[in-house]
C-alpha cells in the first residue's frame, strides 16, 4: 500500500494565480480530508468527504478555495486566485470511514505564494 | 470535543522510556482519546487511542487514569527517530469528524 499520495510536493506560485493540489486516498477509504498547517495557526481542518460527497466545508476559508472528489480515488483542493497568505503545508488524509479517528495523512504540499 | 493540556516540550535519553502526559480533565463519557505524532518535514501519524481501559500496540502504550481526566502515552524505548510532536485529541467516536490539533509535546530524544 503506497498510502496516501500527494502532488505536488512543493508548489511555488505568483500571487493571482491558480494553484491546484491533488490527492489519491488509500484504496477503500471512504473518507477524505483536507488540512492546512501554518506556523500560526497549527493544523486546520478544511474540508472532508464521505463517500465522495462534501460533508463539511466549514474551514474553508473563503472563496478562493474549492475542493472536489469526482470519484473515490481522486481529489482536488484549488485556490483561485492564490494570495502570500495562502502561503502553507496542505495535507490531505483519509480513513475507513470518517468516525474511526485512524486517519492516514499524505506527506503535504508545500504551497509557497510569492 | 473536550479540550486537552499537554507541556510544550520533553527530552527524554535515547533508550530510556517517553512518558508524554495529557490533561483531559472535561472529558465526557462517549468519548476517545487519541494521540498522533508528527516527525518534521511529514504528515501525521496516528499512534494509538482509547476509551477507559489501557491500550498497548506496536508503537507504544496509552495509560488511561481510572477517571479518565488524565492519560499517559509510553514510548518504551525511545529512539532519535521518535523525535517529533506529539498531539493529545479528544474527540467522539461518532458524530463529530474532525481530529483537532492542538499545539502537542515537543519531544526531543537526546543520544
């Protein structure tokens, strides 16, 4: 199992422009999460899915931000436009079902907004 | 989801064992306790949690007080690749979804 699978690793990009981070969950997990993770701010939750379907959406933080799971191997988070202050680690992280807490975390996306 | 207190940081010698604590003094009864790790540079990890009795894996073990306000996790035998955070979350099993992070242990294992 290669686990979770973020791409890409590090993102570099002019503020205004889109950015777009992408997750594969670990085959079988039927729940996906969204976090970001700030000096300031520790871990955030953004956004999770059920089922593909968005279930809570809450920390997004504007928008600017919008995430989709086309199907249960996929998904995306996409920030347009992008501003310094979107400047962060985006994990992504997926369970067997979202009650379980044993969430598996990919290993981030670097995002740097310049 | 009950709040938890954890100290900011530990150092614990390489071989010996980590005993990180957690105050979860409001917690109520349906609900777990849960500690994940996150090694620089990476994700989170999940480690281990419970609800009263005492739970051991592969990776360590998680003491529970008998009131359940207070919880230890053990690493048996600390190794230089345990350095890391490590986050107390108390949160229900059903229901609630989100795993919230607070500001967790910094552990340092000294050679």
């Amino acid at each position: 199992d290669a686990g979770v699978i973020q791409s890409p690793r590090h993102e570099v990009t002019e503020m205004g422009q889109e950015v777009t981070l992408r997750c594969k969950p670990i085959s079988g997990h039927n729940s996906l999460f969204w976090y970001r993770q700030t000096m300031m701010r520790g871990l955030e939750l953004l956004i999770y899915f059920n089922n593909n379907v968005p279930i809570d959406d809450s920390g997004m933080p504007e928008d600017r931000f919008s995430a989709k799971m086309p199907n249960a191997s996929f998904s995306t988070l996409k920030i347009q436009p992008s501003e310094p202050r979107d400047s962060a680690v985006y994990f992504c992280a997926s369970s067997e079902f979202a009650s379980s807490g044993g969430y598996t975390f990919g290993s981030g996306t670097r995002l740097t907004v310049v | 989801d009950a709040k938890t207190t954890q100290p900011t940081s530990m150092d614990c010698a390489e071989g010996r064992a980590a005993n990180l604590p957690c105050n979860h003094s409001t917690i109520s009864g349906n609900e777990y306790v849960y500690w994940y790790r996150q090694i620089h540079s990476q994700g989170p990890q999940y480690i281990i949690h419970g609800l009263k009795n005492n739970e051991t894996n592969e990776m360590a073990s998680l003491i529970i007080t008998e009131d359940r306000k207070s919880s230890t996790l053990i690493l048996p035998h600390a190794t230089l690749r345990d350095t890391a955070v490590y986050y107390c979350i108390v949160r229900k099993l059903t229901g609630a979804n989100n795993l919230f992070f607070g500001t967790g242990t910094r552990l340092t294992v000294i050679p």
